[in-house]
C-alpha cells in the first residue's frame, strides 16, 4: 500500500501518484472556465473487466487538466438529472478527493476535478479513454469511490493507445500481462490481508515511480495505479493508494500480507516498468484466471 503524503489543504496525493514516504501521489489543479460547463453530478460506474486490445490512453497537453464530474449538455440525456440521486453506499469510504482534502496536484471543484500536468513526480498525467464522443473523451481517473469516470475535451488531451493489459487473480494470487492475446510476464504476487483487501475492478497503471533504495520495501518500482484502499482512509500519514510494486520480502510472495498493494519479484516489476506505458488497463478479479475467464468473455482481447 502506497500513501500520499497529504499536506492540507492537501496534496491529496498526487493522485496519480501518490505521495508517501518513498512513494506518493498526483494531481491537484486550476482551473479553466469553460463554456456552458457542464454542471457537477456523480457519476456511477459498473467496473468493467474487458481490457481489450487497443485501449486508448489520454495524456493531458495542458499544464491544468479539468476533468468535469457530468457530460457535456450536448451529449447529456434532457431526462438525466445534473444532481446526485443516490445516496453513498452504507459503510463507503469518504470521496477522494473532496471538500477540505485537496493535495499533490488534485482538487476537488464544484464542476468535478482539476489535475496538475505533470503529476507531483514530474510525469505527463494520464487517464484511460472510456468513450469518445467528438470533442469530448469520456475518461477513467484516479479518485474515490474507485471506478470514478469523468469528461474531459480531446483539445486537451492527446490520445494513443496500447494493448499491454494486466490481469490479477486474487484467488490465484497471480499477476498476467499480456501484449493482445500474448502473455508477455507473469508471477505470483502477494495481495491485501481480508481486513485491508486489493479492490477489484478496472483500473490503470497512472504512473510508473523509479526507487533511490532499490533494496528497499518497494523495490526498485512502484506502479501507482488510479485506485484508492477501500478499507483504509489514510496509510502512514498519507493517502491509501494501491500500486503494484517490488518488494524486499520475496518469501512472502504468493501470500496475502499486503495493506492492498500488490507486491512482486524485483526483476519483475523492473521489467513491466520498462515495458508497460502509464495508461495501462488493470484489471482485478476476485476468482481465479480460469473461472473469470469462462464467466466474463471481456477477459479476453478485442478481435
């Protein structure tokens, strides 16, 4: 687990990188007013597995990036409601960021989110493409509840693609990357203990975050991901970030002993630092590779 070392009003981790210790997080912003805003709402998703071949990455030209929490009023259902209807889930955690929680280049505005560009560690700030509708790219960001998607303009963005993915077995314990339809590496990982859990879901690799201790507690890499801990509000003092890291206690791998970070062999995470561009899709499962596979078709690559 990889905090942020929040500094109220906060760098609330750089959320997309989180800051911490050795490790932190991303993005905080100003913002830029836009015409006709759209107005702020909470948009709900359903985490979705497919990670399929040619997954767009937006990375922000801009040194500000205000990603609205609504879609645009051109794309937006006259019928659909521009305030929350629903309540928070019982026992959720608090929203990341928020009112009163805004650090390390992220803050939570009245139209949605402002990200600094570059992030706090000084990399390009980057976000995973839902939807593209024109002018406007409907984006995955590093913000809690996990699976938060927001709207961003595509004038403000520039968008390539990848096919690397990740697939982790929480059940197998087990991470898989693959290049399309390729395994390209794999290893057995150690995962969140039952009280501090891995969350499940879609997420993205945000940033990749290179270690001055490579023999240290996170290896010689640490590769943040966009989602938050759902059982801890702060880790060391800083945010609960989850990232996939190196580790200094290999006999550990294959266990579940982790705060919800995600730890592996140090030559592993050297090579998919090295390999995997920031925008990678993740995906986490709770079963094991072979029934997600046989329940949930999206596993595999777009043809």
């Amino acid at each position: 687990m990889r905090p942020v070392r929040p500094i109220l009003p906060l760098r609330l981790l750089a959320l997309l990188a989180v800051v911490f210790a050795l490790v932190a997080g991303v993005a905080s912003c100003s913002g830029k007013d836009a015409a006709d805003p759209p107005p702020e709402t909470s948009p709900e998703t359903t985490p979705t597995t497919a990670a399929p071949a040619g997954t767009l990455i937006a990375t922000a030209t801009t040194p500000t990036l205000i990603v609205f929490s609504a879609p645009p009023s051109e794309l937006r259902d006259p019928a659909e409601p521009t305030t929350p209807t629903t309540a928070p889930a019982k026992g959720a955690r608090a929203p990341i960021p928020r009112e009163g929680l805004n650090s390390a280049g992220v803050a939570k505005v009245p139209l949605g989110y402002e990200f600094d560009n570059p992030t706090y560690f000084g990399n390009p700030l980057v976000m995973q493409v839902v939807e593209e509708h024109g002018e406007w790219l409907k984006v995955l960001i590093q913000a809690r509840p996990n699976h938060t998607e927001g709207w961003v303009r595509a004038s403000d963005v520039e968008v390539t693609s990848t096919t690397y993915r990740m697939v982790l077995s929480l059940a197998d314990r087990h991470l898989t990357v693959y290049d399309g339809d390729e395994v390209v590496a794999e290893t057995d990982v150690v995962i969140g203990k039952d009280t501090t859990p891995t969350p499940v879901g879609a997420f993205y690799l945000s940033e990749k975050i290179a270690q001055k201790n490579p023999g240290g507690a996170y290896g010689p890499w640490i590769l943040s991901t966009n989602g938050y801990s759902e059982a801890l509000d702060l880790f060391d003092n800083g945010l609960p970030v989850v990232a996939f890291h190196g580790t200094n206690q290999p006999d550990l791998i294959g266990t579940q002993a982790s705060n919800g970070c995600i730890r592996m062999p140090n030559d592993v995470a050297a090579k998919l630092a090295e390999m995997l561009p920031a925008g990678t899709p993740i995906v986490i499962v709770s079963e094991s590779l072979k029934d997600a596979e046989a329940s949930d078709t999206t596993l595999a690559p777009a043809a």
